[in-house]
C-alpha cells in the first residue's frame, strides 16, 4: 500500500524579501487530515511559509505543491485561472478577521461560494447557516461584524473559510488579537475541525493546543525548520537548544 499524496508538499522552498533571506531552503509536507503546529520566533519566517501555500507569496526557488498542483513552474507562478482554482481548496484564516463589515455574517460566510463557485443563493445560505451552527453562531446570521466580539468575528471568519469547502485550512495566529478570555472558543472551533479529519497548519503560540491537537510541531527560528516532531517529543524532550531557549521563554 502507497501513503496518501500529501496535501502540502515543499522541497527546498527559498524566499527573500530583497536582498533578505526569509525562508532557506524549507521542507515539509502534511498528509491528508495533519494538523501541524508551526511555533517560533516573531520574524523566523512563519507567516512567509504559511502565504506561500497558497501563493500569496512566490517562492523563488523550490518546488511547491498543494492539493496536486505545483504552485511554482520554472520560478514563475502558474496560471491565474490556475491559482483562482487552487486558492479554493486553501481556505486562510488571518489574525485579524478581515470581515465585510457592510454584509452581515450570513453573506460574509455565503458571499465566497455564490461569487466564486457559482452556488445558488438558497444553497449557499443552507451551506452557511449550516457552518454558522458548527461554530456557534447560527443566532448571529442577521447580524454585522461591527456588533460581534473578537471571538465571534474570528469564528465567522472560520466559518466564511469552510464555506468554500477547502481541502486544507491554514491558520495564522488566529487568536493573537483576541482577548484572553475569548481565545478558548476560538481554540474550540479548531479543536473541532481537527477531530472531523480536516488537514490544518496552524501558526500559534497556543503552546495548550499545540501539545493537545498538533499531529506533528514544527520550529522555525532564523527562515529554517529547525526542529519537528510530534509534540511529546518538542514538549518533552527538545533536541535542538534553541528550541529549548525558545520554549523556556514562552511557557
Ligand atoms: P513570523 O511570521 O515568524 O513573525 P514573517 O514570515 O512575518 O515571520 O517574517 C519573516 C521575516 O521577513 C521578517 O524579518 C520580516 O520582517 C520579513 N518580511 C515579511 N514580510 C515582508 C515583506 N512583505 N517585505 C519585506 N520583509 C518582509
Ligand atoms: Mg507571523
């Protein structure tokens, strides 16, 4: 029996912002329902790793697939048409929620799959109600972002990635601009997709949900994955002293 194609796949991934290298050469890659964990430093090239997935940012050298496609061809990116495609399988959550705040959360969460797959007005709302009830918020359909809390807004945003019905979800510190006491029901949500076998990268500095969920922990420090293995083993028993020294100062 062959293992299932992973859903991402980098090899050797390079990246600089001018003449500043950000990303040295990184591997990786995440099977079919994965969760991995991606802590470190601010600045060790997280949220670069996380936008090259799904070409928000172009890799410069290394190859790149997701979902089956190669991002990269040659050091060019593929096709627009191409990306549009890809970039609905690769649903993104950003620390800051960036909702519509003129739609209500019914259109924030219907408006991807009506513009963008072309669903029916009365399926994409069914679809919508549908995630709003998973994240806890089918009371709030009629309502605008302006009148949610953090936590809400962020859950909406969840729930507005999932109505595009991707094939991985990327998360990049989905809880850091929340208040603390709104950070647990945000970490809930992600609990949950997690158990339904959904694949996820996850940027965090959620040590508490790296330890529980995490199928694998990646370390970046400096643009290079410097350590991985599954938590027990980060948590536990780090083998690189800088993940030591980085841990020390987080927990
Ligand atoms: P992290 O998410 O781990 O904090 P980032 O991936 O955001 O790290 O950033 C890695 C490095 O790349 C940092 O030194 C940051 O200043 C730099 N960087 C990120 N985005 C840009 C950009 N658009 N232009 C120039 N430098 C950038
Ligand atoms: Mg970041």
């Amino acid at each position: 029996m062959t293992a299932a194609a992973p859903i991402v796949a980098a090899r050797d991934l390079v990246k600089s912002f001018g003449a500043h290298r950000v990303l040295h050469e990184v591997s990786f890659s995440v099977a079919p329902s994965q969760v991995v964990v991606v802590i470190g430093p601010s600045g060790s090239g997280k949220s670069t790793l996380l936008r090259c997935c799904n070409a928000l940012e172009v890799p410069e050298d290394g190859t790149l697939t997701v979902c089956g496609t190669d991002l990269v061809r040659n050091g060019t990116l593929i096709p627009e048409r191409e990306l549009n495609a890809l970039r609905m399988q690769v649903g993104m959550v950003f620390q800051s929620f960036n909702l519509f705040p003129h739609l209500t959360v019914l259109d924030n969460v219907s408006v991807g799959p009506r513009s963008l797959r072309r669903m029916p007005r009365a399926e994409a709302e069914a679809l919508a109600r549908d995630l709003l009830g998973k994240v806890g918020l089918a009371q709030k359909a009629e309502a605008y972002p302006a009148t949610l809390s953090g936590g809400q807004k962020q859950r909406v945003a969840i729930a507005r990635a999932l109505a595009m019905q991707p094939r991985v979800m990327l998360f990049d510190e989905p809880t850091s601009a929340l208040d603390p006491e709104l950070v647990g029901e945000v970490l809930q949500v992600m609990k949950g997709l997690a158990r339904e076998g959904m694949t996820m990268i996850v940027v965090t500095h959620e040590m508490g949900f790296a330890r529980e969920v995490a199928d694998v922990v990646m370390v970046m420090d400096g643009g290079r994955i410097i350590e991985e293995g599954p938590p027990e083993q980060i948590f536990g028993a780090p083998r690189n002293p800088r993940t030591r020294s980085f841990l020390q100062a987080v927990i």
